[in-house]
C-alpha cells in the first residue's frame, strides 16, 4: 500500500488543496514538506504527537521533512482555539524552548545530510523591515478574506489584537520563504490551520507562480471533544520530567473505549493488515487493544525499556504481579492527607479531604473513611481505579 493510501486508511487526512497532486508527490518521495511548532513551552506534548508521527511516516516513505520552529511567530503567538491571548515570552525562553523542541525531536526525525531539514523562523522574521514586508506581501492579502478565516472570526466578539492579526501573513511568508530557500512544496498541519495554509500557498502562487500545496490532518478528539493530550491538570508532555513515564503509558492506557482503535490508526506504527484484524476482535479485549495502545507509544517516545517498566508497573497496580510505581515522601505528620498532597496524588488538602469524602481513596484493599488514617512506608494508595502509588515515608 502507497503512503498517500496509507494516511487515509488510518484517517489521517482531513483536507486537500489538490489531490492528485499532493497524492503523486508523496508516494513518488518527491514532498519537501514542513510543519511547524511554536516553542510555547519548554517540552513538546501529546497534542504535537501526531505531527511528528506524520512526519516520520511521510519520511520514511522518502519524502524530506523540514521542521520549522517557531522562534519569530512565537514573538506573536497563533490566535487560533483561543479565547484570549498568549502571554507575552522572552526572546531567552523562545530561545531555551526551540532548543528543548530540537532535542526530543531528534527522537522521531532523520536529520543530517540529505535528510531531514531543521529550520527556525526567527532568522528570517525578526529581521524584516515592515514598510517592505507590507508592500511586498501584505498587498497579496486582503482584509476581508482574512477576516472570514474561522481562526479570526472566534476572536472577533472578545476581542483581536492587531498583533495576532499578523500571525497568518507570518505563516505565509514562512511558506514562500521555505520555498524560495529550500524548494518546500507543501505544508501540513492541524486542521484548524486550514486558513493559515490556504493564504501560504496563495502567497507563493502570487509572488512565484508556482504551485504550493497544503495538507491537514485530522485533529484527534477524545469522546468529550477535547483537543487531544488535554487533562484536568493540563497537558500530557513528552519530556518524563514533566509527564513522567508511567503517567504517560497511563494517559493511553486509560483512553476512551471509542478512541482506542483511533489512536492506534493514528499514531501507532503497526501495519494496517494487523489493524485491521484488532478491529474484528470481540469487545471483551478491549484492555488488550488499549494495552498495545499505551505500550506502542510509550516504546515511540521513552523507548522499549521504560515502556516494559510502565507496562509492568499497570499490571501490578491491576493485581497482576510486577513493580508499583512508588513515591517519596517527607511529611510532618503520617496521616493519609498530607501524604496524598506531598506525593502529588492530590493538588491541595481540600482536593484530599473531598476525595476521601467521596469515597474515592484506598489504603492498600480497604477505602478510607478517616480524614486522619495513618500511612506506614510500603501502603499503596489507591486514587479511584486509575491511580496506583506505593508509599516511601523518609
């Protein structure tokens, strides 16, 4: 099966600009294709996932991946799926966040000579002359279009600042200046970035007269609608620091019955024929599908070991044999409140004090009814039926 199959099949592609020839490109290897990530954070998270996964695939069919951080537009911020705006960064942390990006992408991206291209925005954004950026591009734009692009038109009642009303003209001439450098002929992304990619291929046809093209790819939902790698807590990273790996393998064990054979379409790298045999078993193994789910992307971002290590420590919390994950914990006071709080199983006293109201605390096999019940080194503390920590006193 051809890529361009390949992508629809695991319902990857959401719109195209034209399809015979996007189609011919990617299954010839003749794509120069970028995505692009804006540092907005020192990690890159679940929600950027699929794009790198897309990216490894499309390059392992031979086309050439050029990855673009955002290091200029990160100065504006993209106003689209927002309420409000982004808080203003510092040239420093853009900085620090482009380089953390660099590092974990390295994981999932070929790059070197011939291979893979890494590029940042920064070098040719922050160094434009407005008066010339408006007479050489922003002539190629007219305000009414942009104001009907859905990015703009959710913003339009609380409010749009004229900063982020640049941002898609800054996407644009990302891509005509991509392709101009680079030879960069198409673009994907998310596609609630339609808006933004459709002016980019315009500008280059109006400056260049080439043909530019531009993919999206389906935005992962959970059941509740939700942007995918969204929790209570925030989001799910890719960096253990942050989401450690057990969480991470947790996150994927503990999808929705609906999104399972999803993400496995999406993100995973098992072939399509296998897939499609899981889609015939029977709904009693669907802990099995979500196990192979949350084992295969845990082995993609932290690797084989660590992934055997998650998968050990879920199927001990589950009474099937194995290592906890444990914690260390320092507490004045032994008792089941401060040591929820201190091993971050709980974000403050109050969220404690409720869970044990509700019932939804364990203390090894037995739910806790006292706010003050006692906690000794070696209790595992039970949160609902998705959380599972043994307890170290120091």
């Amino acid at each position: 099966m051809k890529i361009f199959e390949e992508l629809q099949k695991r319902g990857l592609i959401a719109q195209v600009t034209d399809e015979k020839e996007i189609k011919d490109l990617i299954n010839g290897g003749g794509a120069k294709f970028y995505i692009g990530f804006d540092p907005t954070a020192d990690s890159l998270h679940v929600g950027h996932f699929m794009a790198l996964c897309l990216m490894k695939r499309l390059q392992m069919a031979g086309n050439q991946p050029v990855v673009l951080l955002g290091g200029g537009t990160g100065y504006i911020g993209d106003p689209t799926g927002r309420t409000d705006m982004r808080n203003m960064l510092t040239p420093e942390t853009i900085q620090h966040n482009c380089d953390c990006f660099k590092k974990q992408m390295e994981r999932f991206i070929d790059f070197g000579e011939g291979k893979a291209i890494i590029a940042n925005n920064a070098d040719w954004l922050l160094g434009l002359n407005y008066i010339e950026l408006l007479r050489e591009v922003g002539t190629c734009f007219t305000v009414n279009n942009m104001l009907r692009a859905e990015c703009y038109k959710q913003r339009m009642e609380k409010g749009l600042s004229f900063l982020e009303f640049n941002y898609m003209i800054m996407q644009a001439y990302d891509f005509y200046h991509l392709n101009e450098k680079y030879g960069c002929n198409m673009q994907f992304g998310g596609d609630d970035q339609w808006s933004n990619m459709l002016a980019g291929t315009e500008l280059i046809r109006k400056k260049t007269g080439k043909d530019a093209y531009a993919m999206t790819i389906t935005l992962l939902l959970n059941s509740e609608g939700k942007k995918m790698g969204k929790t209570a807590k925030g989001a799910v990273w890719l960096d253990e620091n942050k989401t450690p790996v057990y969480d991470f393998y947790q996150y994927w064990r503990n999808v929705d019955d609906a999104d399972v054979m999803k993400c496995i379409k999406m993100l995973t790298f098992i072939p399509i024929s296998e897939i499609e045999e899981m889609e015939k078993w029977d709904s009693s193994r669907i802990n099995e599908k979500k196990e192979i789910l949350a084992f295969e992307l845990t082995k993609l971002v932290h690797g084989e070991e660590k992934a055997s290590k998650a998968q050990a420590m879920a199927k001990a919390a589950f009474g099937g044999g194995g290592e906890l994950p444990e914690k260390t914990v320092k507490v004045e006071s032994a008792t089941i409140i401060p040591v929820l709080v201190a091993a971050g199983i709980c974000a403050s006293n109050g969220e404690a004090r409720r869970l044990i109201q509700q019932g939804g605390v364990s203390l090894n096999e037995n739910k806790v009814t006292d706010i003050n019940a006692p906690v000794v080194s070696g209790d595992v503390i039970h949160k609902g039926k998705k959380v599972h920590v043994k307890i170290n006193l120091i």
